[in-house]
C-alpha cells in the first residue's frame, strides 16, 4: 500500500495518483488498467490503509452505498459503509483479519439514504515490503435481496408451521426413486404415530396403516392418479390403538425435465369428526323422511322451509308447492283464533302443544295433533320453528263413535228392568247398571268395585255355577246365561 498519495482523483474509480519519478510511470499506468478493470466488475471493491481508512472505493461501491469516492476517501471503513457493529465487536473482527489474514462473513450496513444493506464480505490484509501489515482489500457482494427472500421464506415458513399445528395440518412426500416417506410430525399424529419410527418411513409402512376396506382403493389410486395429476383422496386410517379415523390428503406429483414423475408431496387433515358429522346427519335425517309424523320447518316469519314426505303425503302438496309459502297456507278457518294466538305466544321461548284443524290441497279438513318449537342458534337467537304434527282425524272419530256407542248403552242399562255389569278383565274393574239412573262402581267402603266384590254380592247358593259358566265364556266363548240370586 502506497505511504505517498495525492489528493488528486480524476482518475477512473477515484484511483490516487502515487508520486512517483519517470521509472515508475509504466506502474502507474498499469495500476491505472488494473483500477479500470476492478470498476467492471459486479462487486463492491473497498481498499483501507493499516488503520482502515479508505484509500479506494470503486464504482460499484458508490453505487451500492450511495457515496462518491471523494465523499469516503480518508474516512474509517466502518464510517463510510455506515455498519451496524458496536465498537468492541468491529475492533475484534480487525484484530481477527489482522492476526489471521483474511476475514469473511455477512454484514449490515445502510447506505446514503438509510436503507439497510446485508453484503458478503471476503477481506484479505496487505502487506508491505517490509512483511508488515500495509492495509487490506475487501470484495462485498450485494446479498440483500437473497437475505430479504430467505426472511420471507423463514417467516412464511414459520407462519406455515403455525397453521398445521393449529389447524393440524400434516405434511408428507414420497420420494418415488427411493419409495423414501419423509412425513411432518403433524402427519404422523394423524396416523396416531408421535414419533418418526422406521416402520414409517417406507410406502409398505404407510399404506399398512390404512384400513384394510380401504387399502386397495388406496394402493391403486396412488399407482394410477396419483403419479399423473393432482389428487384428492378420503379413507381410512388404523391407529396403533385400534381406533379408526378418516384423513382427507390432496397430492401433486413432481415430474423432472423428461416429465417423469420423481417425487409425490401432499398434505392431510382429519376429517373423523366431519364425516362422523356426515352419518349422524344420514341417520337422523333418514330417520325424518321415514317418519310416519309429519315434520315441517319454518324460518322466523313462518315461511316453510322444509316437509318431510309423511307431510306432502298428507296435506297432498307436493314439496315446491311447499317450500317456500307462509305456513298459513295449511290453517283452517274451523280452528279459532285464541288457539292461534295463544301458539304464537307460547313458541318464541317453548314448546306449544296442541290439536287444530288444517286443511290438504283438495280442501279436506283434518285434525292435528302437534308440538311447535323453537331452534335457537348458539347465541339463543331464534332461527327456526319445528312442528311436528300427527294426523289424529280417524282416532277422534273412532272417540267419537266410542262415547256415542257408550252413552246409547247407558241408555240401554238405565230404561230396562235388569242388573247390567261391565268386569274389566285387564283392570279387575265391574260397573254395575241396575236400573234407571243407577250406577254401581266402588263398594261400601268407596274403593273401585272389583272382580271379587262383585262375586261376593252373588248368593251362594248360585256363586259356584255362575264362576263356572263365567269361565266357559272366558276360555271357549261358549255364551252365558242363567239365573242367579
């Protein structure tokens, strides 16, 4: 490193002219050359002194931290390319270059404008004549972008790791050459495995995993799909616990310059609990369209949402002739309106219960008995009424006839002359009808009359016959008559 220099520097790179008598022009000028080709090159050329000071900056070195050669020129090195070193780490780093020669690392640095920089720095210390240390070069090669990416990659990648803990999202791929499995510990978990064990780690281990319902299926897509085009696949899983859980895996193949396939990667979830879900909602739901009530669903104003068949089989709607429409498309004019209302009052917080009249498509009246509920939603907001509704018409008119036949055998007991009993036989329960007006039905004491009681008001003389002839009728139908006191 020269000890003599100039301040002149309007040669190329900011180059310093050395003193120097006419013997050492042909140097110069060939310094001159080598100075040149430094400012073609791609990277950032610095020269220090013995106490790093700058003594060369060349045009990339401008470029990159945004000063001209005259602006640095005398400076300290750490000043010019403004690091971020503390004092006694930069003073470790030059006692390193200066104890071992050379030096290489990363660092930051920011230019004219503030901006942070990250270069790569290979420096190597000079020598004098002499062998003593003169000063030291140093290439920097611009790695900000690179560092940039690799922070966006290590950010990406760990808000990545964040979602498949989080969301339990396992990672896999298959190396197709060495039929290698590398599997995330998320995967494995999904497979029930919390370690990567050797049985693991081939294809033979993973698909013997799989349910043996599923593991044909499974093999032949992953020959076929699989190695051709990405792939969406659902099956079964057996745990080492014998338990069995369904995983969902989405795969895309990855072909090499001859496209062929060198490698499969893939992701997984488990999708137990949803397809647990699945069939729940299956059974319930087959057991709504099988059932031999009628359901309808409404929104909050009343407008049908959905009928099972049972209630398009009775109504004679079909289900778009339905859905849709107010539930008052149903109402008839032959229920009163306090049943109405008081339905309306009673649904938004319980249960209404109740029989009313509806009306079929044909215009047929009905009767109805039916429970109509709220469905709340998980804030308790209400969202939805449910009715379910049975067709009682025949059983009322069946209750009807019931009461009609009963009343006309009253009648019949009170106008004739004779003792008319009813015996219960399931109750061991006797009515007696004995006359006008008259109706036995507990004993002296006000109990029910029973099978006995009524036995013992038999005289006798006659109890035993008239047992015997009770038990004829009972056992063969054999009709029974006689007289008894």
């Amino acid at each position: 490193m020269p000890s003599s220099i100039s301040t002149d520097t309007r040669q190329p790179g900011g180059i310093l002219e050395v003193d120097a008598p006419e013997a050492f022009a042909k140097a110069q000028r060939e310094n001159a050359f080598r100075a040149s080709l430094l400012d073609q090159v791609d990277d950032a050329i610095v020269a220090v002194d013995e106490n790093f000071r700058v003594t060369y900056w060349n045009r990339i070195a401008e470029r990159l931290f945004g000063q001209s050669v005259e602006e640095v020129l005398g400076k300290d090195y750490g000043e010019a390319i403004h690091d971020t070193f503390e004092l006694p780490e930069r003073t470790r780093l030059r006692r390193q270059l200066l104890e071992g020669g050379a030096l290489k690392l990363e660092l930051a640095c920011r230019n004219r404008a503030g901006e942070e920089l990250f270069v790569e720095l290979s420096a190597t210390l000079l020598h004098d004549e002499a062998g003593q240390p003169a000063g030291a070069v140093g290439i920097h090669r611009d790695v900000t972008a690179r560092r940039r990416a690799e922070e966006a990659l290590a950010a990406s990648e760990g808000r990545f790791k964040l979602a498949q803990a989080a969301l339990g999202i396992g990672t896999w791929e298959v190396d197709l050459k060495s039929g290698r499995v590398t599997s995330s510990p998320e995967n494995r978990r999904l497979y029930g495995i919390a370690e990567n064990r050797p049985e693991f780690a081939n294809l033979a281990a993973w698909r013997a995993c799989t349910h043996p319902l599923d593991r044909d299926r499974v093999v032949r897509e992953f020959q076929t799909r699989c190695l051709q085009e990405a792939c969406n696949r659902e099956f079964r899983v057996i745990w080492p616990d014998g338990t069995v859980h369904w995983i969902f895996t989405r795969s895309n193949v990855i072909f090499d310059a001859e496209h062929q396939p060198t490698r499969v990667v893939g992701m997984s979830i488990d999708i137990t609990e949803q397809k647990q879900n699945q069939e729940q909602l299956r059974i319930l739901s087959s057991a709504v369209e099988q059932s031999p009530v009628s359901i309808v669903l409404t929104d909050r104003k009343g407008s049908i949402q959905y009928v099972n068949p049972k209630a398009t089989e009775l109504t004679g709607y079909r289900p778009e002739e339905l859905v849709g429409q107010n539930s008052r498309l149903l109402r008839s004019l032959e229920t009163s309106s306090e049943t109405y209302r008081e339905l309306c009052e009673t649904v938004p917080n319980g249960v209404w219960c109740g029989v009313f009249h509806s009306r079929k498509k044909s215009g047929e009246l009905f009767w109805e008995s039916a429970a109509i509920g709220p469905i709340r939603d998980e804030s308790g907001e209400v969202t939805h009424y449910l009715a379910v509704k049975e067709d009682i018409t025949e059983r009322r008119a069946m209750e009807a006839a019931l009461k009609l036949s009963e009343e006309r055998f009253r009648l019949a007991a009170q106008s004739s002359g004779d003792l008319v009993y009813e015996w219960d036989l399931r109750s061991d329960r006797v009515q007696i009808f004995a006359g006008k007006n008259t109706s036995i039905t507990t004993d002296g004491d006000g109990r029910p009359l029973s099978g006995s009681d009524f036995l013992a008001r038999i005289h006798p003389d006659d109890r035993e016959r008239v047992q015997a002839a009770m038990r004829r009728n009972w056992e063969c139908g054999e009709p029974y008559q006689g007289n008894t006191g």
